[in-house]
C-alpha cells in the first residue's frame, strides 16, 4: 500500500504539468549515453510516447556523432575536428548522411513505435524543413591583419525552418524524428549541423513551451559544483563572463539561451543518462537538470 500511495502522490504531483503543456510542444535533443545503453533507449522510447500520448506534441532531433565515426573508420577514413567540428568533405558528408538519416534514424523511429508510439523519421531535406548554409569558422592569427577563413566542408548552421510537414504531422497525432542533415535549396548541397543548433533553431520556429537537450552532465554547475535547478538569462551570463561556465558547455548553454531570447518559454539541460529523465523533469517539481528561463 506504501508503494501504490507513491505512486498516487507522483500522479497528483504531475497533474498541474499535464495541464500546462497539453497541447504545447516540446522539442528533445536526444544525444549521449540514452542513445547507446539498451535500457536508456527503452526508457526514452516509452517516456516520448507517453508525452505524446496525453497530448503534449513532441519533436525529436538526434545526433549520432560516435556512429559516424564508428562507420568512417570501416572505409579508413580518419575523422579531423577543428574547435569541436568534424572536417566534412564530399565522401564524410556521404557517410554523414546514410548514418544520421538512415541508421540512426530508423532505430530511433523503430524504437518508439515499438513503445506504442507512432514515429515518423526525417531528415532536414524531407519537405524543405532545414535549409542550411555553409558555415565559415574564422580564426585569428596575430601574424595576418584579416582573420583566418577556415574551411570545414559540407559542415553548415541553420538559415531557415520550414514547419509545415512538422504541422502536418502533430495534426495527425505522430512524432518526428529528426536527422540534423540541412541542404542549399538552390545550390543542391548537403549540410551537416551540429543537432542542438538544429533542436534550438526548431524550438524557435515552432514556439515551442520547451527545449531540451539529453546530455551526459547533471546539468550547470555552480562554483561550489552543486547544480544550478534554474537559472535566467543574467544569472547565466554572469556565470559565462566569470569562467564558472567553461569550454564544452558553453555552446549547449548558449544553445538554450538563444532559444529563450527567441520565445521559447523554457530551455533545459539534462541528464539523460537517468531512467526517464524526460518525465521527472517534466512531471516532477526537482527534476534532474538545469532548466533556463527569461527570468
């Protein structure tokens, strides 16, 4: 009885939740260990179609970095990053794509529909939904007057999103699962981007009630290392310019940052690699991450 009063007590909890974000939509960056470990996958699976399933309308943008270099390294081909940024040319982009839009899509999509669920896979071509452009890294080098223009390949960011397959979709009830593979409309050129980029860009055009991305970390810390639940705007600026946030978590707070100042109610950071981290940060008061707002 202890046991069944818990649970009634978790409903209750989430009930005011359910409220809130039915009918709101929320966008999920799925990344890191809760694509690899067979459990985590289960749990993701199962807590994406239960979001959709009491009416809560849910993206998925994947990433799919250690595949790709799992399947680059069978053709012999050694993988070159620049600042974090994997060098795509012609052949890598080839790969890119068959990975992230066919592999790594489908079980995503096959994993979810196994839930009950009934998931859709895509890639940013499909429908026109990611129009990219290439990206130009610059770098400065005291010995030249002009800084240095890198050039990483097939690698691009975002320059438009079209929602109107992600619409047509939500109105009959299934879930995309997004490939962060963009293209050059006019140019025909493949792009590869960086999925937060892609799930943040998405947020932002579809207004979405939330952002969030599954990582491998608690969530932002403090300078103590204890975890910051809520930060706004200031507060993570001023953790920035102080050095408390530092090297790779910089872009996945910027990331959420951007999505805020552009209209999404909520950005979050999570751990994905809790068992139905997506539930107990949205069901739940605690949650299990760092959740940003405007205020």
């Amino acid at each position: 009885m202890k046991h069944a009063g818990e649970i009634a007590e978790t409903l209750v909890e989430a009930l005011p939740y359910l409220q809130r974000f039915a009918d709101q939509t929320i966008v999920i960056k799925y990344g890191g260990n809760a694509m690899v470990e067979e459990t985590l996958k289960a749990s993701f699976a199962a807590d994406v179609t239960l979001l959709k399933q009491v009416g809560i309308n849910v993206v998925v943008v994947h990433g799919g970095g250690p595949q790709i270099g799992k399947h680059l390294a069978k053709i012999g081909k050694v993988a070159k990053f620049i600042d974090g940024m994997r060098v795509t040319d012609s052949e890598t982009m080839d790969v890119v794509e068959m990975v992230l839009a066919g592999l790594v899509n489908k079980e995503i999509v096959g994993n979810i529909n196994k839930a009950g669920g009934k998931a859709v896979g895509l890639s940013g071509k499909d429908g026109g939904l990611i129009c990219a452009r290439k990206m130009k890294l610059e770098k400065n080098d005291p010995e030249l007057d002009v800084p240095e223009i890198i050039d990483l390949g097939h690698v691009g960011h975002v320059h438009s999103i079209n929602t109107e397959i992600l619409k047509v979709l939500e109105s009959e009830r299934f879930i995309p699962v997004i490939a962060p593979v963009g293209y050059h409309k006019s140019e025909g050129q493949s792009f590869n981007i960086n999925a937060d980029l892609v799930a943040g860009a998405i947020a932002s055009a579809l207004g979405a009630a939330k952002l969030i991305l599954l990582t491998d970390i608690t969530g932002v810390l403090d300078a103590d290392k204890q975890l910051c639940s809520q930060l706004n705007l200031t507060e993570t600026k001023s953790m920035i310019d102080s050095g408390t946030i530092a090297g790779g978590m910089i872009p996945k707070v910027q990331c959420c940052l951007d999505a805020v100042a552009d209209g999404v109610a909520q950005a979050h950071i999570i751990d994905g690699r809790v068992p139905h981290a997506l539930l107990l940060e949205i069901f739940t008061d605690e949650g299990v991450g760092t959740v940003f707002s405007q205020d």
